[in-house]
C-alpha cells in the first residue's frame, strides 16, 4: 500500500469517520422526481488518540469512480487518517472547520483537512450530493452525479452568460445551505457531543465551495471566519463583501489577462462578452472581499490533491497539471501554513514570507 499525501505536520494523530444526515426541510433540487429531501455524506477529520491501526483507504470503495472519471487511479492509495479512532482527549473541545469541495467528494481535499485535524480541528466536510461522480452512502447505497449540480463547469461553456452565471450563484448557494443544514447538526449535538468549540465554528472552500463558504458566512451569524480557496464569486458576496474574517488563497490567473478575443481563440470562453464578464466578477469579487494571497506556479487543481496522485496521460486534469510549476509537496506546504496561521490567529508574517507567495 501507499500513502497517497505527504504526512500532516501537527501533532496529533488524524481520526476519520463518515455520517449521512438528512434535511428533511428541503427536496433536493437536482434529484429525478419526485425529489426525495436533502441527504448528504460527511467526511469528518479529528484530533485521535495515538493508537495503532491501519491507515484508511484514501478514496474506499466505490468512491473511486470519483477519480476514475477523471484518469486518476487511487487504487491501493492509503490517508493518513485511520477510521474512526478514538477522539483525542488532549482538550475539553475543539474548533470546527466546515469543509466545501466543488465536483468532488471531500476526501480529495484530505491533504488540507488531515493537516488542520493533525492542528487540534475538527474537519467536517460535506459531500455534495449529485456533484460528484457518485456518492456513497454509510448504508451502500449510491447516488449518480447530475451536471447541474455544478451548473456545467466541468464541460463545455456554451449558452447565454447571465443565464449560465445566474445558474452558478444558485449553485453556490444552493451548498451554502448545505453548509447551514451541517451547522444545524452540530449545534444539535449530533457528533462529538460535548466536545465541539462552536464559538469557533469556520467554513472554508474549493470553486464553487470556496464561494459556497463565504457566502454561508455572509449570511450565518454562527460563522466566524470563513477562507476561498480559488473560488470564483458567482453569488452576491462577491459584491456585498464579508462582514467577519475572510482568506483567499488563489492561484495566478493569466487567462484574465488576455485580450477577449485571444481568450476564445484559446477556448478559454465562447465569446468576447462571456470572457468580459466572468473576468470582471472573478477580479472584482476577489477585490471587494479582500485580503488575498496568490500562491505563484499554482493552478485551480493546486488546492486538491490531485497533483499526489497516479494520472493517466490522456487524464482530464493533465493539461492544468502540465501548466502548474510548484512542486506538490511545497504547494501543500505553504497553502496549509497560510490557513493554519489565518485559522489560529497566529502571526502570519512567517507564512507569507514564503517566496511563492504574494498578497493582493
């Protein structure tokens, strides 16, 4: 077997578990009709008591398809985590950091939510459901993925700009509402009871989760801070701003400094108006949020943890991963230190001393 990640660097050890919760308050919007209510996999990652036991599987099961899709083989790949340690009883109770991926499950964000439960938090990230390949639920059963739950990014961009960019922001928030249902949950003492810091309750995201996070965060008083990693912001917190203490770790985007119609010669947009808008929302949501960090040689993928693991040369992801520069293992480096600092409240001067990396 081999270990798919690099080792966390803090000093627990990394339990995991998974739990399904069911929001009996919604339908879900993207499942075939009659829609059922909202059910959605968790995958929580915690401060362990040091025991020996096997590593878990890195993607178990049939969420392997996940990664199949794509042209990644995560077959025989192990975490660093083992399933469902005991919960370390080093403290009374810890922060909590909700955890918002974009068309992937959780578990190929274990590079940054083993590094911060190995930090003393408690890491519970949502699966969305219908974005992913398939999704697993705890009693086997399985959900195909529905493209409209990520409002077509992964594909070709066709079709009118405002309609595609509305159907985005509705993506978003539609996950910020899942991320509302996760807090319920907490709050109602439904994991670790007793042993969860509330006060310090935090989202953080990837795309659209990125913009899922901070828009929970806008609108939920129960939020404390909230980090974007890489997210464009399609919903109305890219204009209204955030209220509370917000990271954007992006990679650089030299797409949005191309000419409009050099941008569609490239495929980058279908036409000039397209590229125009989404790079004047990108920009000025990033803008009007605040307090960015660019992390140089990075791309979108940079912030997953695709880059540590086995692709197929005809892979999707294999051209962004061709244009990244920083080496794996270093992005992993100084993305955590960044979050851990701004999640701490550390002293972030040491972490932005990283030559990668610049604020904006």
């Amino acid at each position: 077997m081999t270990t798919a990640l690099p080792q966390p660097a803090g000093p627990y050890a990394v339990g995991r578990i998974v739990r399904d919760w069911t929001d009996r308050s919604r339908t879900d919007r993207y499942a075939p009709d009659p829609a059922p209510p909202r059910s959605l996999v968790t995958w929580i990652w915690y401060p362990a008591q040091p025991q020996a036991g096997p590593p878990a599987d890195y993607l178990p099961g049939a969420w392997q398809a996940t990664a199949g899709t794509i042209g990644i083989d995560a077959n025989g790949l192990t975490a660093n985590s083992v399933d469902g340690a005991p919960l370390s009883e080093d403290r009374a109770a810890y922060p909590v950091v909700l955890l918002s991926p974009s068309g992937f499950p959780p578990l190929m964000l274990s590079g940054t939510a083993e590094e911060l439960a190995s930090r003393g938090f408690v890491v519970v990230g949502v699966n969305h459901t219908y974005e992913t390949t398939v999704t697993v639920f705890p009693d086997g059963r399985t959900v195909p993925g529905n493209p409209a739950a990520i409002a077509g990014a992964l594909g070709p961009q066709s079709g009118e700009h405002r309609t595609v960019f509305d159907q985005r922001a509705g993506v978003c928030r539609y996950k910020a509402e899942d991320l509302a249902f996760l807090a319920d949950q907490l709050f109602l003492g439904r994991l670790f009871p007793g042993r969860l810091d509330l006060d310090r309750l935090t989202a953080a995201g990837h795309s659209f989760g990125g913009a899922a996070a901070l828009q929970w965060c806008h609108d939920d008083p129960r939020c404390k801070a909230a980090v974007n990693l890489d997210g464009a912001l399609w919903s109305e917190v890219g204009r209204l701003g955030l209220p509370r203490p917000v990271l954007q770790l992006l990679a650089p985007h030299p797409e949005f400094d191309m000419k409009p119609e050099d941008a569609v010669a490239a495929g980058i947009a279908p036409d000039p108006d397209w590229y125009a808008e989404e790079k004047a929302i990108t920009l000025d949501g990033w803008t009007t949020v605040g307090n960015a960090v660019r992390i140089a040689g990075a791309t979108h993928l940079s912030f997953m943890d695709v880059a540590f693991l086995p692709a197929r040369p005809d892979s999707l992801v294999a051209p962004m991963l061709a244009r990244t520069t920083i080496e794996p293992a270093r992005m992993l480096t100084v993305a955590n230190a960044v979050l851990v600092a701004f999640l701490t409240g550390a002293d972030m001067s040491a972490a932005l001393a990283a030559p990668e990396v610049a604020a904006r």
